[in-house]
C-alpha cells in the first residue's frame, strides 16, 4: 500500500486517526480515539467527519461490515463467530447492520460470493481449455499466427 502525501501535521493526525480505527475496529470507542491522539470526543468527532464525510459511527460500522465480508467470502466462520469477531455484542445486531450496510444478509453475501467463485472457476476452465485445444492445432507456422490472434 502506498503511503498518501501528507501536506501538514493535521494530515499526519487524521490518517493516524482513520488507521487506529481500521486496527481496532473490534472493540474502539471515539473516546478511546479521542484520549489516544489527545483530543476531545467532539473535535475527534469533528475530525473524522471532514476526513471521511462519515460520522464516527459510520466509519466504524463500514470498517466492520467490509472486515466481516473478508470472512464471509474466504472463511467457513459461522455467522454468529463472526458477529463475534468483528465486535458486535449480538448476531442479531450485526445481521441488522450488513444488510442496512450492503442490502443483503450475511448469509445471502456468502451465497453471491461462492457463485462468484464458481464462475470464475469455470470461466477460468474454459480459458485453459480453449488454450489447450488451440495450442494442440497450432503446428504450422500460419497456424501460429492464428493462435496468437485468437489468444489474445
């Protein structure tokens, strides 16, 4: 990851801010932000709003809701395990906020995601086998040129 280009202090501040948040998304607390980086809770608040156009609340829950969808898409984790993971004290809750969050439950997420998979399976089968049917009629060198053309 490529580090942004910071014009002042504040810059500096805020990015701080925006990666202690993304580190501790589990269990942070704007007044855990605020005492860390020495600010009050408003102007931490404040902060983070003209950062991220988000509320504090907003960024923790998008952090949250974008984690939980790592796990849904690449773990076997019970939804619950991960409601639990990423820092929601209930199931409930956190089914709640991923589908106000990306309109969909976990469980319909994880569904799309593996049909994702599949797909890119099976169309990446097709490519390897469409090479190799190619790759077997290229003997001369005019056939060649036309595997070249058509493996592009």
């Amino acid at each position: 990851m490529q580090m942004p280009l910071f014009n002042s202090k504040i810059d500096v501040q805020r990015y701080a801010i925006i990666q202690y948040i993304q580190d501790n998304y589990r269990d942070v607390t704007l007044s855990t932000v605020a005492k860390r980086f020495h600010y009050s809770n408003e102007y931490t608040s404040r902060l983070i709003k003209d950062l991220m156009g988000m509320t504090y609340t907003e960024v923790v829950r998008t952090v949250r809701i974008e984690r939980s969808q790592d796990f849904l898409a690449n773990t076997t984790m019970t939804v619950a395990n991960i409601a639990e993971a990423i820092g929601y004290d209930t199931t409930e809750h956190y089914i709640r906020q991923f589908k106000k969050h990306t309109g969909m439950t976990p469980s319909a997420y994880r569904k799309q995601e593996a049909k994702k998979s599949v797909v890119l399976i099976f169309h990446s089968f097709q490519l390897w086998q469409h090479r190799q049917q190619h790759d077997n009629a290229c003997s001369t060198q005019a056939d060649n040129i036309f595997c070249i053309l058509h493996a592009s």
